[in-house]
C-alpha cells in the first residue's frame, strides 16, 4: 500500500516543487498549445532565459504564508507531484480558497494518488472553494479527474460551469465544504 503525504512545503523544500514545475509546464503546453519561448523555458515572456530564472518566478509561493499555500506530495517519500493553493486576494471575489495550479507526475497517475491529495488538501481548509481546467477536447482526462474527485468529495454537492474566468475561458468547478 502507498504512503501518500500532502504537506505545506516549508521554503528549504521550494527547491523540489520549483524542479517539477517545468514538467507541470510541459503537461499544461499539450492541452492549451503553448510552445516554449526561444530559450526553450514555458514561460510567456522572453526574459526568462534559463530554468533557475524560473525558479524565481515561482518564490511568491514562500513570500506570503498565510495567503499563498504550496503543498507538495509525497508518495512513499518520493516527491510525486504539488498542489498550489491561494486565497484572498489572489482569487476571485466570494471565494476562499482557488486550487491555482495541481500536477501528478507521471508514474504516480492512475493510482488515486491525485484524489487522494486533492481531498486532503480539501479537508484542510473549510470554506467556498474554486477550481479551473480547460474545457477543450485535448483535457478530457482532466475534465474527468476534476468532476470524479469534486464529486465524490461533496457527494454531488457541486457546481460546474464553462465560461469566461479571469484566465480566459476555463471548466470551473465550484463547492463549499464548511458543513463538512
């Protein structure tokens, strides 16, 4: 049986969530077609050059402890993936708590390892929750994943929307697990 953990992952471990990162990049590019930029970094701009300029971008995470929380899990002591999760003022209005960004590496997918995390991070947290995916054919797994695990969760108690979101136009996913 695997261990999973799902821990706030303290600044001297920044470096494991920062390293996996550009692979979540790389997953993301093959569902909304992004390419790299021309020093072959996922990023928008041009400036970031190098992935240790990446790095960098990512710090905002262990800048603000009690607003911006970046879990890391663990799967059998093996870093297996992160769940990045804000608050006020880094979401929308009414919403407590948005998951801003969530990857499973490879190895670890298609074991309920992601479930598993996601519902952990969930329980830590009560309130009016938020989630985007891309509503595009290339993501039906993720589409999937998102309305398997909310559903579950909230057994059924769920709002599901596609729309325009302050990202473009996103799949949201919305519940509120104060009662829980």
């Amino acid at each position: 049986m695997m261990k999973i953990e799902v821990k706030l992952a303290a600044q001297e471990e920044s470096y494991i969530i920062k390293n996996v990162y550009p692979l979540y990049l790389h997953d993301l590019s093959g569902h909304y077609g992004h390419m790299p930029n021309s020093h072959g970094i996922f990023e928008d701009s041009n400036d970031c050059r190098t992935l240790t300029e990446q790095y960098d971008v990512q710090n905002i995470w262990w800048e603000k402890p009690d607003c911006l929380y970046p879990f890391l899990i663990r799967v059998d002591d093996i870093p297996a993936g992160f769940m990045l999760i804000a608050t006020p003022p880094h979401c929308a209005k009414g919403v407590d708590y948005f998951v801003n960004d969530f990857f499973l590496l490879q190895p670890f997918r298609g074991k309920g390892v992601a479930q598993k995390a996601a519902t952990q991070v969930f329980e830590m947290f009560k309130g009016q929750w938020e989630l985007f995916t891309n509503p595009m054919e290339q993501n039906i797994t993720g589409q999937k994943f998102w309305r398997k695990t909310v559903s579950s969760y909230t057994k059924n108690h769920f709002e599901e929307a596609v729309g325009m979101t302050f990202d473009g136009h996103k799949m949201m996913f919305r519940f509120n697990n104060a009662d829980r």
